[in-house]
C-alpha cells in the first residue's frame, strides 16, 4: 500500500504577510509529538514538551487542556514546574487536573474539556510536559501547528508520525521543510521538524494567522466510526460515507404526511416555502452530540415527535419531507462560522462542523434548518463565501456557497431631520438592510424591549440621544428585506455660535457600523462587498441658509466610491451620502494604498457645515 | 469546605446557570392549576397585556416545601408568545440533590387541548465538572402559543426563590413549612411587592420583566427574590447540602476567626518571622512598614484572578514556593506578616460587585467571597489595602471590592467598615493648541490619570498586553478622533497612583473655513463631551462607583491678527443637592483664549428618583463642551 502525500505548498491565495515580530509572552523550547497509529487504528498521540513562561500574559500557555470524549482518553500526563534556575518546584499529574464540560441550555453532549492549572507564577518559568492520549474512533487527527498561537517562539519542535508499514494516512504541509522518512519492515516514521519561529502579535485575524504557519495537516485515509467505514480518498468517497450514514429510512409521522399530501406541488420554490415554513413552526434547534450522533443524524421520527434537533437532525428532517413531496435536495457540509480558514478542497478530510440543504433548481437555493426566523432562502454570512461539500451519492464536490456581492449587501437609509433654532434635532429614519445587512433582523427579533435603547445606541454616533421608539416592519416571513423606523431625539443636533448653526454633514451613522477598524493594524479586510445609501432631508428655519461652496465631494479608487452631497430644498437641505467597499484582503503597498482611501473617507465623515442666517 | 481550583470557574457558570435558568416564579388569587392541566384561555393567549413585548412569560410557578418528606417540589408553568420565546423551552436547572422531573408540553389543536408528556429522553443529567451536575430538560413539540409544565422535586431547600425574571411572572408563590429537621434563614432582595399570605407562605403577582440597565450594580442585588440558607440539617439524606451555622455576624466573625483558613493563617505566623525581622531591622516609619510589607507580599505571591475569603490548604507553599493564590491567600498572609511586624492590622471579609452586597441584617457566611486588609497607623485615618494588584497601594480597593460595607473581624468583636477607596475617579487634562494662518490647528495633550482613573487605565493597558498601537486606537474610537499620535508614557508613579502620558494633535476636522469667519471646536477627548445616559426612565439606581473629579485645561494660540467674534460665555451649574458640578471658564490671553472646565461629581450611587435630573446634568455638559468660537483673520 502507498502513503497518500499531497505536496501544496501554499500556492492557493493566502495572505502573505510581513509582519513585524511581536512580544514574546512565552517560548517552546523543545517539543516533541508523537502520532503513532496501531495496527487496530488507534491513534496514540504523545506528547513531551518544555516551555518557558515569560510574564503574566503568557500565563494561560502554562496550562495543560485537552479535548475529551467518547472516543479520546488522557492516559497520562505527568506536569514538572521548573523556577528560572532549573530548580524543580513541582510534579503533577492527571489526578491534578479537572475535567469541564461547558455547554450552553440548548446543548448537550459527551464532550469535556480537560484542564491542568500548575498553579504557579514566579515568572520566568519552565513547564515540562508530557502526556498520551489514546482516540479510538476518529475522522480527523489533530493538525500539528509547532506555532500554536500569538505571541508565543519555538526555539525546536518536531513531530513524528509512526505507522505500520501497510496503512494509508494523508498528509499535507504548508510552509514547512519536507519530511524525512524511515521504514523498516515492519513500520514507516515520518519526521518534520520546525525550529526559530518568531513570535506574532494579534493584530491579524486568527484565520490569516492559521493559514501562514508552518504545518502538517494530517487525516486519516480510511477510518471507520462505530463499525462505519469511510475513506478520504476523495471527496467523493467522504461524501458517500456521509450519504450511506445518513441514508437509513425516515419515518415521517402521519400529521406530516397529511400536510405534505394536502400541498400543491406544482411551483416548487412555493411547495419549499411551505415545508420550510411548516418546520420552521414546529421544530427548534437543540444540540445532542452523543458518540457517533456527532456525524450521524437522530432518526427523523423523532424530530417530528419531539419538536427539536441539532443541524444534523433538522437538516434531515426537512430533507426527508422535500423527498416525500418528490424534490431531490443535497446536504452541504461546511466550516460554518465568522473568522473560520476556508475548506482546503484539496485535501479531503473532515474539515467541517455544520450542515445545511442545497436543492437544485434552475438556480440552486441553499436552506439553513436551524433558525425559527430566517426567511426561507437566507442563509447569511454563517455559512456563505467559501468552499462546501455538496453531498450527492458517487458525485459529491466541492463547491463555493452562496457570495453576498455589492449588489445584495445594501442598507438604504431614508430620513427627515427636523433642526430647531437651538440645534436640538428630530429622527425619523427609516433603514432597509439587505443582503448581510439582513442579519440584524435576528437581533430586532429576539432583544430584551430595552436592549436596542440602552445598549445598541452605538449604531449612532450622536452625543446626547434618545431612542424614543423603534419598529421593525411586520412583512412577509420570506422577505430578504427588513425594514425598520426610528424616531429618535437628538438635543444639541447643532451647535449654536451666535446666529449661526454648525451641524455635521454626516447625519446618520458612522462608519464604524460598517468596518471595525479596530482590527485593522498592518492589514485591511474588507470580507464582504458592500453599500450604504443615506437620504436625509433636513428642514430647518427658513432663515438659514448654507454658504459653502463644494456640496458634493467623490473619493473613487480601486476599493470602491463615497459619495457626500448636499442639495438645497424648499425645507432645507437634502444631504446624500453613499459608500461603495469592495471585497478584498490588503497587505503591503496594497494596504497602504487602502489607507490612503480610507483616511480621506475618514476625513469627509467628520466635516461640518455651517448654516448661516440670512440677514 | 471550598473545592480549591474549579472555584474560578464555577462562579462563571454558576453565574451563567442563574442567568439562564431563571428559576422562574407565578396570578391573582392564587389560580387553581393542576400539574398537566391547562386552560383554553392560557392557549389562546397570543400577547401580554401588562408587556407586550413579552416573548414568554411565566403563568405559575409555586415551591413548596413539605415536612413529612423533607422533600421541595415546585410547579412551574410557562406560556411562549413569540419565536424568541422558544428558548424558554429549555432550561437548566441547579439543585441540592437528586431531582426526579415531569415535563407536559399543552398545545391548541383544532381548539383541543393535546397534552403530550415528555420522556425521559428529553431530560439529561450533566456534569459540568466533578461531581457537580446540572439538570437539563427539552420541553418536546414547543411551539408559539405552547404552554410547558414543568415540576420537580428533591430532598432540602433550593438557595433561592425568584419571584421576578428577565420575562414577566404572573403569579408566583413559595411555601415553606415548618420543620424540626431543618432550619433556615431567608433574605429577601429587590423591589417588587411580596405579600405574605399564611405562615411561611408567599406570594407575588403580576411582576414585571427584570430589566437589565447599564451602570448597574449586580443585577442580584435588585432582583426580586428570597436567598434562602439552610444554616442546619438534621436528618441523613442522600447529597444534602454543606452545613453552615451563620445566624448573626457575631457567630460568622467567629467562626471567621476560628477558621484555620482565614483566623488561623493570620494567626500562625510564625513562619514570617525571618521577612518580619528583616524588615524589622530596618527601623522604618510604621507607614514604610506597611509598604515594605505590601511590596514583599506583591513581589512574592501574584494573583490566580480568583476571588476567595479563605485561604487554600497551603497557602504558605503559595507564598514562599508557588508565588501564586488567590485574594485570600495573598491579602491573609499580607494581614499576617504586618500583625507580625506589630501593626494594628485586621481581615475586612466582603462580597465582590458580582456577587451581590452584603447586608447588615442577612448574616452569610456564604456570601463572602473576598478578603481585604484593614490597616490602622494611629496618626491616620486606617485604611483598606489589598495586594492582589502590582500597581495596588495603601487605601486602594479594586474596583469589584467597592460594594457596600465589609466585615472587620477585630480581636474580639466585629464591625462594619465602608469598602471604598481612599482615591477617587481623578483626571488633569492639559491641552496647547495653535492655530496657524493656514488654518493648521495643532498641539500637544498632557493626561494625568488618578486614582481609580489610574487603576482603570493600567487594567487597560493589561488588557491590551500595554500595546500602544491597539490602544491608540481605543482613544480613536472612545474620542471619534483622527489625528492624535506620538503616544507616550511617563510619570507612572504606583505610590501616588499617578500616571501621566502625551499625545500629539493634528485637529482638520476641528477647524471650519467658513469664508469671512473660522469655526473652531476647541475641546478634544472630553470623558463627558457624549452624554452617558441613554433611556428616559430608570427603574434601579445608578451606579457610578465613585467619586469624579476631572479638570480640562485649554490653552488656544490664536494667529496675532486674530479677532474673536463669537465665543462660549463662562458657565457654572449642579443638580439640586450640588452633587454633581459643573464649570465651563473661558478667558482671553495674551495670545488667545484659555479655557478651563470642571466636573465633580461627589456622590458614588444615584437613586432612580434622581435619574432624570443626573441625564439632564450630563446633557448640559455635552451642550458645553461642544460649543465651537467663531474668530475672523
């Protein structure tokens, strides 16, 4: 049998970043990880390491956790705290440590996590390390990442994967020196080794992090999870493994039956829209990942009983009732998640932790089982933008979900801007969000009365506010349009300077709703096209009057088009401002370009205009 | 009686486990509700009148405790109104002791009541660690309009009774009879009426939602409910709870005092005494005693972030080996070392911010969760001092301590001692700004930082690793400014709490061209130029947490010819009982304008009553600070 190497040095798309070095909270000094897989399969992971914590904030590195469930044990682990010079303090042991299982009141499952605190902080200090653990059932194998986080240097790290002579495993490495490899004939060793990598500040999303470090990614080529055998070989094996597992006959109860009988199927997208809605009304989402529940749905039958079910299960359900009314629909299996690296689709393995529906129609329309409230076909930014497996059995494939592109990420902002002499001002807004922007309708629907008042007002840069109401727009459940009116009151709107009243030429909200630049230090990222139209027509006391000569302003560039304009009206003033971003990740000259644009946009966000009095 | 390491992180899912579960609570007079039975109207209710914002509210939630079986059963009904209510369908639940439930789910079928009872399936035990195990139950077939009946019982008393919830409770009722088996304390919290309706029996009806407010303090301060502390049990059952006998102070202090984990670690110190004489030796004031004592205890043992009132089993390995423990730990060998060096020192026990005020006329020893030292150096006012922080120093509390009052366990007697910091919020705020003919206005900024402005700002320079670039950008966002940089840091002074650091100003968006005349906006990153208060109304009081005391000072370069038109006039004002004040002075210098303001603040806690008030003070502020000056060139 053959080893199963794919050799990609990263020539996909990832960011190549210069960053600077950053502060070292704590050092690997050495370590040392051992995957050795048995005849039976069983994975054995050893490790033995040695790290110095250099100061308080790298005192989390001085942990020990492990994930645990059914099919992984901790065996043992022996824990040694060295002071600065050597000198031993303590051993510990796994009796030291404590195992957690924290899980929200939706969820239940067999997991936990293991944690060993060496309680101790007499900085710099060493911890010596050395643990084994034992996975019996496993899709995935841990990805050895000699650079496990932010702010932390290796001075030597080395892994060695052991395997009887006759297995298969998949390997794949991305910035790292190729292995070197022994065998014997009995077993084969494969080695990697790391040394002097510097270490990261956070000032980079932890997904472009991932993606840049030296790493083996590993999986296994065939497994078998509770007497179910599956290969990686191809994307298309996985996908029947998934298919077969979940293929067993459904039940669906006859309450069911009954409605699905009574549907007129002839407009497929409406004959969807009625089960969708039938499931949304009946079922909610509630996690139970027992033992091979994890990978398998619970029977549809109880779904239908019991009224709830994790995605798997709700996922199921609705496809089982599509079958039953004669629509062929597919489950997509995804990374799911903001801030998740993308899907390597060269490299069939377990790299997902959701599932949803596709079904092929003229276009093909994604379903997300899981939420009470979406309209039918939306799916949002959970699961769009990035590579999924399309289940389909001896054809499952990657394929790209759903983009949100700048034409469907649009917020329109109407408003009417009443301004009194002393500058107090009055708000009626109205704001369509759709597209990306559509995801604040979960938010509409399901915050405490108070919480959009006291807590979201920063939505609005305004210095003294109040929300005095707020509604969101009862419409067709299906609509991927939301719309919502505020009323609110702004004291102080203006300022008054004599006879003349100064108020910004931005009246709605500021940019920071749109981009957090917060997370921008030596790179911009712009992960979803999108565009802003405000309206705002002000009235105001007919004796003022604005002087200013430039009343429209563009900032066009490469990373898209703001808009400042100002018409005078019969009542006032008709202010327009519209902002167009650009998808796109910049590094480099390309960021520094970025700024350029963005400064200057930055800089027409905070004008004023003054509102003289005519004499 | 403390499990040492899970503690950190059992408050945060206790915490989370109360925020979930609710334990819910009940209409008016007391409705006849039988277990699985439910009426037509509660099914076809499709909104609450008295909130109709209500996702779900809770119909009926009665406890009773009976006395022949030793055994609390409550029935808990609740109706789901919309789609955001259905998360009320599954709960978690904390109990004593092994629980047996029946969960009903009631839905409108064809105007027929379907009743369907869950199984066991639906209800799991889990272990979130060691032994401690939670209840979790999925209500099946909940759909909008479902009414669920939930009961359970267990042997002993729940910790607490809510009569109130984050959804609103129409009735709710809690019966406790009598028993010669068990005794215990109750405390009542909150503001919602509670009647009481026979011996040991209570009840609230038509309560509102709890609201959560910013600048609250603990929402377990205000929401209506009944602690209940068994303080003994006489019979042997299975899993009962930990025993404790705090019925007065006196005998919490005393047990305080006997503990081996909290009297006896001050007491047994003869393991100091090498430190003590060392420092001895030094023929110090008592006051550089104290500091040198502080800073020994600081250098040698740092905080494990958990909040304690007793020491671990070897806390002295802790000191001397480990360098690492909690508040107990840290500030009880603190008390230890300076009773050693002969000082007037004592343990003030006290409850974090978090974990609810402590009440003069609630005895808990439960309810402890802190330990601070109190420190009298005879000439002085005594002072607090807790050493869990490297930037801490005498009469600093952080900020989680300052909470009510604390309990000073003297030699022989105990008293009440306010928890508050000798230091207050304090801030000196120097700005030079010069306008050029090209209309350039630019300068530098001075900050000094003192206090608990002090403290605040080095926990955020921790939080940000004490990374300039991530922090100028905080001062960006938290001012809306561009144009600040060339950060620096000097003067950080641990002993005077003091902090001092520079920016440079570059202010475009300060300065308007308005064709015969210049707009200026004199004052950058004013605390108070936005208005803090947001809602209208106010239901609990306000909680600033200490006193203000904030000085701005502008000196604005004009260009030679500068003329000035329009400028603010000079303000002065307060609220009704001067607590809160304000003063804006603006005066002409040789080369421009100066501009001074001042905010006090001298009252740490605002009852709602005076809400309205406060937000207008602070709206006043922001009108003031926010005034431009209009000059011609």
């Amino acid at each position: 049998m053959r080893l199963f190497f794919v050799f990609l040095f990263s020539i996909s798309a990832f960011l190549n970043l210069s960053i600077s070095y950053g502060q070292e909270y704590a050092k690997i000094i050495t370590d040392n990880t051992t995957y050795e897989i048995e005849k039976n399969d069983d994975l054995i992971i050893t490790q033995n390491y040695k790290i110095q914590i250099n100061s308080k904030e790298g005192l989390k590195f001085s942990y020990f956790y492990d994930y645990i469930d059914k099919f992984k044990k901790l065996k043992k682990l022996e824990v040694i705290v060295r002071d600065k010079t050597g000198k031993k303090i303590k051993s510990l042991n796994k009796g030291d440590g404590h195992e957690y299982g924290f899980n929200s009141s939706y969820e239940i499952d067999d997991s936990k996590i293991f944690v060993l605190d060496p309680d101790y902080q007499n900085y710099p200090f060493t911890i010596e390390v050395t643990s084994k653990s034992e996975q019996t059932d496993y899709l995935s194998m841990p990805t050895w990442l000699p650079r496990n986080s932010f702010n932390i240097k290796v001075e030597s790290s080395n892994l060695e994967i052991i395997l009887p002579i006759n297995k298969e495993i998949k390997i794949k490495e991305e910035f790292i020196a190729p292995a070197s490899i022994q065998e014997d004939s009995l077993v084969k060793i494969i080695k990697y080794h790391a040394e002097n990598l510097e270490p990261i500040d956070s000032k980079i999303r932890y997904s472009d992090f991932y993606e840049s470090q030296p790493k083996v990614i590993i999986a296994p080529f065939e497994f078998e999870i509770e007497k179910a055998k599956g290969s990686f070989e191809s994307w298309q094996k996985f996908g029947d493994w998934f298919y077969d597992l979940n293929n067993d006959t459904y039940e669906l109860t006859q309450d069911t039956k009954n409605y699905l009988n009574g549907l007129d199927s002839r407009n497929s997208y409406e004959t969807i829209r009625k089960i969708y809605h039938y499931m949304q009304d009946r079922t909610r989402y509630v996690s139970i990942q027992l033992g091979i529940g994890g990978y398998k749905s619970i029977p549809t039958a109880f779904v239908d009983e019991k009224g709830y079910g994790d995605c798997k299960a709700l996922t199921t359900y609705m496809k089982n009732m599509l079958d039953y009314v004669g629509i062929k629909s597919n489950y997509i299996l995804v990374k799911a998640g903001k801030d998740v690296p993308d899907v390597k689709k060269e490299f069939p393995s377990n790299q997902f932790n959701h599932v949803f529906l596709g079904i092929p129609l003229s276009d093909t329309v994604f379903l997300e089982c899981t939420s009470q409230i979406s309209p039918t076909y939306y799916t949002g930014t959970f699961t769009d933008d990035r590579n999924v497996l399309w289940i389909d059995k001896n054809k499952s494939q990657i394929i790209r979900s759903k983009t949100y592109k700048l034409e469907d990420n649009v917020q329109l902002n109407n408003a009417q801007l009443s301004i009194d002499s002393e500058g107090n001002g009055q708000l009626n807004l109205e704001t369509i969000n759709e597209g990306v922007f559509m995801e604040q309708l979960f938010l509409y629907k399901s915050a405490a009365n108070n919480y959009i008042s006291d807590y979201q007002n920063k939505d609005f840069g305004y210095k003294d506010f109040i929300i005095n109401s707020y509604t969101l727009e009862e419409s067709d459940r299906d609509s991927e349009r939301m719309r919502v009116n505020f009323e609110i009151t702004i004291k102080n709107f203006g300022q008054k300077l004599g006879d003349k009243l100064i108020i910004p030429k931005v009246q709605l909200r500021p940019l920071a709703n749109y981009i957090d630049e917060s997370e921008l230090y030596e790179y911009a990222s712009i992960p979803r096209a999108i565009q802003i139209v405000d309206s705002v027509n002000i009235i105001m006391e007919e004796k003022f009057y604005m002087n200013q000569q430039s009343k429209e302003e563009v900032i066009e560039s490469e990373f898209g088009k703001y808009t400042q304009k100002i018409i005078e009206s019969d009542k006032g003033l008709i202010c327009i401002r519209s902002i167009e971003l650009k998808k796109g990740d910049y590094t480099k000259e390309e960021y520094q370009k970025f700024n350029k644009f963005w400064s200057k946009v930055k800089r027409l966000e905070k004008k004023k205009m003054v509102l003289n009095t005519k004499t | 009686m403390n499990k040492i390491l899970p503690i950190r992180l059992l408050s945060i899912i206790l915490f989370s486990i109360c925020a979930l579960t609710a334990s819910l609570g009940q209409s008016v007079p007391r409705p006849d509700i039988k277990f699985g039975k439910v009426s037509l109207e509660e099914l076809k209710m499709t909104h609450y009148e008295r909130d109709s914002s209500a996702a779900a509210i809770i119909l009926f939630d009665v406890g009773k405790f009976t006395d022949s079986n030793i055994t609390f059963t409550r029935h808990l009904r609740i109706k789901i109104l919309n789609k955001a209510g259905l998360s009320w369908a599954d709960q978690t639940f904390n109990t004593p002791s092994k629980s047996s439930f029946k969960v009903v789910v009631n839905n409108l079928e064809n105007n027929e009541v379907i009743s369907e009872k869950a199984k066991s399936e639906s209800i799991f035990e889990e272990e979130i660690f060691d032994d401690f195990k939670v209840y979790k139950v999925f209500a099946p077939n909940v759909k909008v309009g479902s009414v669920i009946d939930i009961s359970y019982s267990f042997i002993g008393l729940p910790s607490e009774w809510r009569f109130q919830e984050i959804i609103p409770v129409v009735y709710s009722e809690l019966e406790i009879e009598s028993s010669k088996l068990i005794s215990y304390n109750k405390f009542s919290f909150g503001f919602e009426p509670i009647q009481t309706i026979g011996y040991n029996k209570w009840r609230a009806v038509n309560v509102p939602a709890f609201k959560i407010e910013p600048f609250l303090n603990s929402y377990k301060n205000y929401i209506t409910k009944f602690r209940i502390q068994v303080t003994s049990i006489n019979f042997y059952g299975a899993n009962t709870r930990i025993v404790d006998f705090s019925s007065t102070w006196g005998k919490v202090a005393g047990n305080l005092d006997g503990s081996d984990r909290f009297g006896g670690v001050i007491k047994n110190n003869k393991y100091l005494k090498e430190v003590a004489d060392s420092i001895g030796s030094l023929n110090l004031t008592p006051l550089e005693t104290t500091k040198a004592a502080l800073n020994y205890i600081k250098d040698n043992i740092k905080w494990d972030n958990t909040n304690r009132a007793f020491a671990s089993d070897d806390y002295r390995l802790k000191l001397t080996k480990y360098h690492t423990g909690s508040s107990a730990d840290i500030n009880l060998q603190l008390i230890a070392l300076l009773q050693r060096l002969g000082l007037e020192a004592y343990p003030v026990a006290l409850s974090t911010k978090d974990n609810g005020v402590l009440l003069e006329y609630q005895p808990a020893i439960d309810q402890l969760n802190y330990v601070v030292s109190f420190i009298n150096l005879n000439d002085n006012e005594p002072l607090l001092i807790d050493a869990t922080s490297e930037e801490s120093t005498l009469g600093v509390l952080p900020i989680r301590c300052i909470n009510g009052k604390g309990l000073l366990i003297g030699e022989e007697k105990y008293k009440w001692v306010d928890l508050k910091s000798n230091y207050t919020y304090e801030k000196r705020q120097f700005t030079m700004l010069t306008l050029t003919e090209e209309l350039e206005l630019t300068g530098q900024m001075s900050v000094n930082h003192k206090g608990l402005e002090f403290s605040s700002w080095c926990e955020e320079q921790n939080e940000l690793n004490e990374d300039s670039e991530k922090y100028m950008n905080r001062i960006k966002e938290k001012f809306d400014i561009e144009g600040v940089s060339n950060h620096v840091v000097s003067q950080k002074n641990v002993d005077k709490q003091s902090i001092t650091e520079k920016f440079n100003l570059d202010l475009e968006s300060k300065v308007i061209d308005n064709g015969n005349s210049i707009i200026l906006f004199p004052i950058v990153m004013y605390d108070y130029d936005k208005n803090p208060l947001k809602s209208d109304t106010r239901q609990y009081p306000i909680d600033l947490i200490s006193t203000k005391n904030y000085s701005y000072t502008t000196i604005l370069n004009l260009p030679q010819k500068a003329e000035i038109v329009n400028a603010p006039t000079s303000v002065k004002f307060m609220n009704s009982d001067a607590s809160a004040n304000f003063q804006y002075l603006i005066s002409k210098s040789a080369t421009g304008l100066q501009l001074k303001i001042d905010l006090t603040i001298e009252k740490s806690v605002f009852l709602e009553t005076e809400y309205v008030e406060l937000k207008e003070f602070f709206s006043q502020v922001s009108k003031a600070v926010n005034q431009p000056i209009e000059i011609v060139l």
